[in-house]
C-alpha cells in the first residue's frame, strides 16, 4: 500500500514538474490603443435635465465607443450606474444623447431622467460623481457594401482581414 502511494507521489510529482516546464511564453498580441479620455464631473443636482459640455472634436467623438456612468448621492461612492439605464432603487430611467454644437469642437452629453412609464421625472436627483468615457477604435471598418459580403466569403475575408 505504502509502496502505492509513493509510486502515484512520484508520477504526480514528475506530471506537475513536466507541466510547469512546457509551459512557455505565448506570443505577443497586437499593440492596442491606450489612447483613452475620461472628463469627469461632480455634485450635479437636476430635475428631468442635465447638460454638461464636453470639450472634444466631432473625429474623436465619431472614432470612438463612449460610455457614461455617474453614482447617485443616495448609494455608496463606490456604485456606478450606467446611462443609458435603469437609476438607483428603480425609481428612474436615464437616457443620453451626445451632440455638437454648430461648427464647435464642444459637444453636449444631455443627461435625462425619466419614469419607468416613460414621462419626465419630476423629482430632483444629485449624481457625486459622473465620468463619460471616450475609447478610439484601433481598426474602423466600413460595412457599406455588406449585402455583397455576405454573399461571398473572400470579400468577407478580405473586408475584416481574415487570413
């Protein structure tokens, strides 16, 4: 029994030591891009409204995936909500629409709060803090001629760089 036991030790040891020394450096991904921007904001009480102006040019806004997230006063300062969404406690719903201003490298993010029902919400609330997130893509690929892709599996290959 005992010469079992040492016997399943050693074949166990030599598994563990064999699988360790395989083990070897993956390959290093493509470089990606770090080029993040984060405008943040504090202590913003509305009813229904909020604008906030946003100083940043119409390339960058359309190049980018843009996420908004605030901390209503009412929860911890470590809960983030996200907006679009549903707010704290359920009590709300906020919507956001980012728009320029006429021939300005400023946008207004337009913050609403509505009922579940869809009206206005008529009471105040206080964010602590809101933090709207632009991310530039790496690669942008049009899809204007997506009909004929699906269509043909080259072209596909050929539009999303498919080796």
């Amino acid at each position: 029994m005992k010469k079992n036991l040492k016997t399943i030790a050693a074949i166990m040891l030599f598994v563990v030591v064999f699988c360790i020394g395989a083990c070897k450096k993956g390959e290093q991904g493509p470089q990606g891009n770090a080029d993040v921007t984060m405008f943040t904001f504090e202590n913003k009480t509305f009813t229904h409204l909020l604008n906030l102006e946003i100083p940043i040019s119409k390339g960058r806004v359309d190049s980018s995936l843009i996420s908004v997230y605030y901390n209503p006063s009412i929860e911890s300062v470590s809960s983030w909500y996200t907006a679009p969404g549903i707010g704290s406690g359920g009590t709300y719903n906020t919507r956001v629409n980012l728009y320029q201003e006429q021939g300005q490298n400023k946008y207004t993010l337009s913050i609403r709060t509505l009922t579940m029902a869809g009206a206005p919400y008529a009471s105040p609330v206080t964010f602590t803090k809101i933090k709207v997130i632009f991310a530039p893509a790496s690669n942008i690929t049009k899809l204007s001629n997506l009909n004929e892709i699906k269509k043909d599996y080259n072209l596909a290959a050929k539009e999303f760089n498919i080796k």
